[in-house]
C-alpha cells in the first residue's frame, strides 16, 4: 500500500515539475516577445496608440521583472533530474549495456546483477553522504539564491535535492536487489536501445508483410 502511494507521489512530482517548468519557460518567452505586437499595432493604428503602447509597456516591464524565471526554471530542472533518476531505475528506462552479461547463463546473470546493484548503492551512498555534508555548510552560511532572493530560497534548497535524490536512488536499487534476490528478475533489466530497434524494426516488417499480403488477398 505504501509503495503504490509512494509510486503515485513519484510520479506527480515529476509531472508537476515537469509541467511547472514548461509553463513558465512559455511564459516568459510570451512576455518578452508579446509587447512587440502591441507597439506595432499602436503604430499601426494611432487611434489605438494609447492603450497598445499601454500594454506594450506593462508587458515589457514584466518581462524586465522576471529575470528570476532562468534561475527558477534551472532550480526546477535540477530537481526533476533527480527525481527522474530515481523513477528510471524504477522503470528500467536507464540505458543498459549488458551484451556480454546475457551470453552468461541465468545464474551468473543474477550473480552480475546482485553486484552491480551492490556497486551503485554504495556509490550512490557515497554521493548522498559528500552531498548532505556540503548542504550542511550551506545551511551554516545560510546564503540566498542569486535572483531567488527575494522568494526567500537559499542555496541549501536548491541543493538539498541531491541527498534527497541520492537516497531516493538508493531504495530503487535496493528494490531491484530484492528482486534479484527473489529470483523474479536476472539483473538490472535497463533499457537496451539495440534490442528496442530491432524490435521495431521486426514490427515494421511485419506490418508490411501483413499489409502486402492483404493487398494481394484484395486484388485477387
């Protein structure tokens, strides 16, 4: 019950911060381009002078105001990579290259698997532990974000996302290790990017033959 909740929360927050960073680069981009169009049209038409240039000139000041979107956006950015890191392993969307690993029999492909996920953990342990030493000082220095000052976020924030991540990476694998384990899968199972292009190419094949073949059964 926990894990499917924790799943769906995982899923949200990347989404959400997904969503978040589109709207918002969108935005800035239509304000910053928008107030050309009304101080052409108050050129245009000069009865329309004062309100077009009007709106011209608010939207030219916002656009001035939100310099704190790039920083806003990289923060989010950093955020879902993190997130998303943890939620490919999940998936197994992280690119696998393991050809010499499946010419091994079943066994020794779980043995490879217990040990890589041993690897990565303790690597990823050793990251989150250097990461909450270095939000630690920050925290201590208490330092505001450069354009983010003024929504009172500090650096340690931005940053406290890699333990966070770290952490989050770290149960994913030891979920696959559980598996493992369990004999329910033989290693990592990431995503192979020669095997998924050659299954779409056998697909693409097959839908032409099949396609050919109706063709001929229709003409006859």
């Amino acid at each position: 019950m926990l894990l499917r909740i924790w799943n769906s929360l995982e899923e949200g927050l990347v989404a959400l911060l997904l969503t978040a960073m589109t709207l918002l680069t969108f935005f800035y981009v239509v304000v910053t381009n928008l107030y050309d169009v009304f101080y052409d049209l108050g050129d245009a038409y000069p009865p329309l002078e004062g309100p077009a240039f009007a709106v011209g000139d608010w939207l030219l000041g916002l656009g001035q105001q939100m310099t704190w979107s790039l920083a806003m956006t990289t923060t989010i950015f950093a955020w879902l990579i993190f997130l998303g890191i943890a939620y490919g392993v999940r998936i197994g969307a992280h690119i696998g290259v393991d050809i010499l690993v499946r010419l091994l029999p079943e066994k020794l492909q779980r043995v490879c698997g217990v040990l890589s996920c041993l690897i990565f953990v303790a690597y990823a342990g050793l990251l989150m532990v250097s990461s909450s030493k270095w939000v630690s000082s920050l925290m201590a220095s208490n330092i505001g974000v450069e354009d983010l000052g003024t929504f009172g976020l500090r650096e340690w924030h931005v940053t406290l996302i890699l333990p966070i991540g770290f952490a989050l990476i770290i149960a994913r694998l030891l979920e696959v290790l559980v598996r493992i384990l369990r004999g329910q899968q033989l290693g990592l199972e990431q995503s192979n990017e020669v095997s998924d292009a050659l299954s779409l190419l056998d697909d693409t094949e097959t839908s032409r033959t099949e396609t050919h073949t109706d063709s001929r059964r229709t003409r006859s």
